[in-house]
C-alpha cells in the first residue's frame, strides 16, 4: 500500500512541528513548507526520517506548493494549510495589505495550486475569533452569526468565504475553528492567554489581568491535533465543506478561571485586575462543540490544568531557556 502524502504549510510553527511528528509517527509521508520566520529548530530531528522533506518557501509565491513536491512521491491526497500571520497582535502589527496578502491570498493560491494538482482535500486551520461576543450569552455553533472584533478574525472570515465556495471542486474543503491553543510545542507560543499567564506569574510573580469575566474556549494543542488528523483520515464525502468548531464543552473557561488554576500552583501570584478596555481582542464568548463530537467523535484528553502543570514544569526545569525570546511571540512578524 502507498503512503498517504500529505503536505503542511507552516509546518515549523506552533501547531504544525506537533501535527509533523504525529503524521510521521502514525506512518504518513509529510512534506513541510514553511518560510522558517520563527526558525526551524522545531522541525530538526525529523530531516533524517525517510518519510519526510522540506521545502523552504513563502506560501504567497506562485508555484511554492508546486516546487515543494518531491520528484519520487506521488503528489500529496491532503493540504493542511497553517501558514499565516496568526492572532490579533500580529495582524494589528502589520496592517490590513500584508495581513490580506499572507491570510487570504495566500489560502486562494495554495488552493489553486492543490486544485491544479488533483489534491483531494484542504485542511483550513480558521478560528473562534470569527464569532466574536456571544448573543445573550449562548453557546455559538457552526451556523451562528458570524461577528469579528478583529483583523485576524477578518482575514480568517473572507478565507473561510473563498474556500466554502470551492466545496464542490476537486480540492474539498474542510474548516477548523480552533478554540484557544495552550501547552508545549517545539516552537511553543507566549502570547496565548494560559500560556502568557502561567510565564508571567512564574518570571514576575504578577499578573494584570483586563476583562476578568469576559469567557473564551480553550483547547490543548495535541488535542487540536488529535481533531486534525481525525479530519484528514475521515471520509471524504462526510467532511467535504464541512466547518467543525475544535475543542471541548469543558474548555470554556472565564481569564478568571485562568488566574485561579494558576493561582492554585502559584499562590504567591499577585493579581491585579483592570477592567477598562484596552483596545485589544474583545471576544466575550462560550462555544458549543457538539458537531466535532457527533460528527468526527472528537472529545479532549487534557485540560487547562494540565496546561498550566505542564507549561510550568517546561519553565521551571529549563526546557525553555529563554521564554521571553521574541520568537515566541507572533507579533514579531516581519515581512522579508
């Protein structure tokens, strides 16, 4: 039997270097592309595996998916496309023209390019931020009014729109709105609201914290991988076009609720709390997941507490060295 090929963009990053080792580990042939803005550190120990290449490349380039493909494999059956400037520090960093440039014309010009060669799915790595505030406080589902508070969200929406629109296309979409990532990843991110919390309380034994009732959806990474491949190994037909919300009803969470399993390893935290707008994401939102459970039978294995035990054992033992590295942060985004 022939290796199932499947080709990651961003494959370097925070989701992507995790999703790499599962698909290699679960005996899937894996091209990563990726511009290596973070480095590519994250992604060294598998340049020896036999199932694995990788291509340095920008996904805004015209034939980057196309000049990625290795000559004695056959073309990818999946794209998952992760490449993106991701979250609302980042996009706000760089404005609306470059952010269009890497979120949306970017998806259309890797779909195009997947669709020209017969790939038989795309995987969309979108967002909950596309909801925005919750109606009445109702749990917000696939079909929910869609509401964005910010030019992440934006970009992710008119992508969504674009690729929605091809379902019927030989490239068949499917959509992933991921809650709020935390926990460790090879190229693991600081500016996540459970793993900023749990870096702050441990280097300045502070935190000031806005918004404390305002609710999010909260989702390990691993799980968020678990979901993704769940996806591509799916039936076609069942997932075709289809948008699942990944997470879990238990990962609704309020920043309180943050501060107190961090208090409950960190008591000697101080909290400070600042209820004013900041001009920042102002999300105020409770997700439903009921369709990734029906539809996939996706369900968590970790919880935030878990995140918090594990983000703060990486920084305790030293796993991380330098935490406070722009590079792991995504408002560091630079255009080259």
């Amino acid at each position: 039997m022939t290796e199932r090929h499947i080709l990651i963009t961003g494959g370097a990053g925070y989701i992507g270097s995790i999703l790499t080792s599962e698909l290699l580990r679960a005996n899937y042939r894996v091209t990563v592309l990726d511009s290596l803005l973070f480095g590519g550190e994250s992604i060294v120990p598998f340049l020896n595996h036999p199932n694995f290449h990788f291509v340095k490349a920008d996904v805004t380039e015209n034939r980057a998916v196309r000049d990625s493909l290795k000559r004695d494999w056959q073309k990818p059956d999946t794209v998952i496309h992760l490449a993106a400037i991701v979250g609302f520090p980042a996009c706000q960093a760089v404005g609306k023209q470059v952010s269009w440039k890497y979120n949306v014309e970017a998806t259309k010009n890797v779909h195009g390019q997947s669709a020209d060669l017969g790939v038989e799915r795309i995987v969309f790595a979108s967002t909950y931020s596309n909801y925005g505030l919750s109606e009445d406080g109702k749990p917000v589902t696939e079909e929910s009014p869609l509401n964005p508070q910010s030019l992440y969200a934006e970009t992710k929406i008119a992508s969504e729109e674009f690729l929605l629109a091809q379902k019927d296309t030989v490239t068949a979409p499917l959509l992933f709105r991921f809650a709020t990532l935390y926990g460790i990843s090879p190229r693991t991110r600081f500016d996540l609201i459970v793993n900023q919390f749990v870096l702050e309380a441990f280097t300045k034994r502070a935190l000031i914290i806005y918004q404390r009732g305002y609710s999010r959806s909260f989702v390990h990474i691993r799980d968020v991988v678990r979901g993704v491949m769940m996806g591509i190994e799916a039936d076609k037909d069942i997932v075709r076009g289809q948008v699942f919300n990944l997470g879990t009803e238990n990962g609704n969470y309020s920043k309180n609720d943050i501060v107190g399993l961090v208090l409950k390893r960190m008591p000697e935290t101080i909290v400070e709390y600042k209820d004013m707008s900041f001009g920042g994401d102002m999300r105020d939102i409770t997700v439903s997941f009921e369709k990734i459970k029906r539809v996939l039978g996706f369900d968590t294995t970790l919880n935030v507490d878990d995140g918090v035990r594990e983000v703060l054992f990486a920084l305790k033992s030293g796993l991380i060295r330098n935490p406070t590295d722009d590079r792991y942060r995504n408002a560091q985004f630079i255009v080259q």
